[in-house]
C-alpha cells in the first residue's frame, strides 16, 4: 500500500453527515485547491483524546519549553450526578463554547476539593486521577 501524504493550509469546515455515521472535514491545500478528509464517526473519538496530546507536543517542540500547556480559560463549571448514582460528571465550558466532561468518582472529588483548600495557602499539587 502507498501512503499519500495530503498537506493541509486552513481548516474551512467540519462537518457530520445526516446520518450521523460520517466525519468530514474541509481544507484549502497549498495550490489553493480545496480538499476533504472523510472519516467514520468513530475516529471522532480517537482525534479527540489525541489532538489535545498532539498540540502540546507542538507548543513544547516549536518554543523549547517542556512547561508549556494548551490551556483554556473556563467560564462556566457544572457538577451533576451521573445515572449510576456513584460518579459526578464535571464540565468545564469556555466562552467560546468548548466543553469537556470528566466523570469523577466520589474520592477523587474529596481529594479535588481537599487540594483546593489547600492551594488557598500556598502552592500544593493536585491529585493525580488514576
């Protein structure tokens, strides 16, 4: 099999199909022409946990900084009870309208809020999650 290596300039348009079963993403290529990946939806997922990864490599290899971090500035924070009456979903929203959820068990947001107390007089380390 040969590989085809497509080069993207900007991204134009993010789109799912009416079924919901496709992923297409638009891009203007170097020559001006424009060009679509088409993925299943499932790849969704997999470019989601991915992406975040891949850009902080970026940042840290393109300005020789192994602090740096994509990190967004949260507006809004919702706490709610998941279904199976065990796990809290916690979603971060920035003004823009990205959100990300995170489902946290009952420890986990002892020691999230113990952490938080604790920041308020000095510098502490939040608690890793496993």
């Amino acid at each position: 099999m040969t590989q085809k290596d497509i080069t993207g300039e900007k991204l134009v348009a993010l789109e799912i199909s009416a079924d919901g079963c496709r992923l297409r993403m638009g891009f203007t290529q170097p020559d001006g022409d424009l060009g679509t990946l088409n993925f299943p939806v499932e790849c969704l997922q997999s470019l989601i946990l991915t992406l975040p990864q891949l850009m902080e490599q970026a940042l840290r290899l393109r300005y020789r900084d192994e602090s740096l971090r994509l990190v967004y500035p949260a507006q809004t924070l919702r706490i709610e009870q998941a279904s199976d009456g065990t796990t809290f979903i916690v979603t971060m929203e920035t003004s823009d309208g990205f959100s990300v959820s995170f489902g946290l068990g009952e420890k986990q947001m002892r020691d999230f809020g113990d952490a938080l107390g604790k920041s308020r007089s000095g510098s502490v380390e939040m608690p890793k999650f496993n």
